[in-house]
C-alpha cells in the first residue's frame, strides 16, 4: 500500500506579493526551496490561515534570499500581502518507507528569513 506523507513544509510564511496576471504558481524565495527540499514545479498545498482558504499549486523559484512568496495566477483571489500561510509538499511511500521517514520543516520569521528546522511536530496537549 503507498501512504501519502507531508514532504516539506514551511510554516506561517508570509505572502509578499500576488499577481493576478501573472503565469500560474507560488513563487518560493529559492533559499526556502533549498532548505526544504520543495523541488521548483512540485505540487503545493497551501493554507491560508488568514482566512481558511486552502488551495493547489506550483512552486517556481523566486530570487534567493528575498523572502518572496508571490501567489500568482488565480491563486491571486485566494492570498493577498500580509496573510500568513502555510506551504506543504506531500510525497508518496510505501508502509515500509514511512516507517522511517521524516519530512522537512522549515520555520520562518513575519520578512520569511529562517528561524528554524524540525522533523517532527510535538504532540498537541489538552
């Protein structure tokens, strides 16, 4: 059986820019492309927290270092400067493979500058 995993994901980053004209995608600042292994055209998941909208996409590159996270296309009408997203990447393995697997999370400040990374999530308290 394949079990579809969370991949990558990067939490409460903050969209820069949205450009209704623009071709289709999630421009990604390419150094957050590098640290958590989103590869540039993979689908994207991601969930606005702002205001609960949750869409598809995918990533292009963005220039390094900028902190860029452009909503592009008609993505446009679901994210606007200023709202707080999170970005996730799923990626397929066997039950055998997720036994051992950990996805990538990457964490950044309200400009997108890295905080931190993890592997794993804490569990929820009551």
């Amino acid at each position: 059986m394949q079990l579809t995993l969370l991949k990558a994901k990067i939490h409460r980053a903050t969209i820069t820019h949205a450009e209704l004209h623009y071709e289709g995608s999630c421009a990604i600042d390419g150094r957050l492309l590098d640290i958590s292994g989103i590869r540039e055209y993979e689908r994207i998941e991601i969930y606005n927290i702002n205001n609960g909208e949750r869409f598809a996409t995918y990533a292009i590159r963005g220039e390094e270092g900028s902190g860029m996270i452009s909503v592009n296309g008609a993505a446009a009408h679901k994210a606007q400067p200023g709202d707080l997203v999170i970005i996730c990447a799923y990626g397929a393995c066997s039950e055998a493979e997720a036994a051992a697997f950990k996805p990538t999370l990457v964490y950044v400040d309200r400009d997108n500058r890295l905080t931190h990374t993890n592997t794993s999530i804490p569990a929820q308290a009551a």
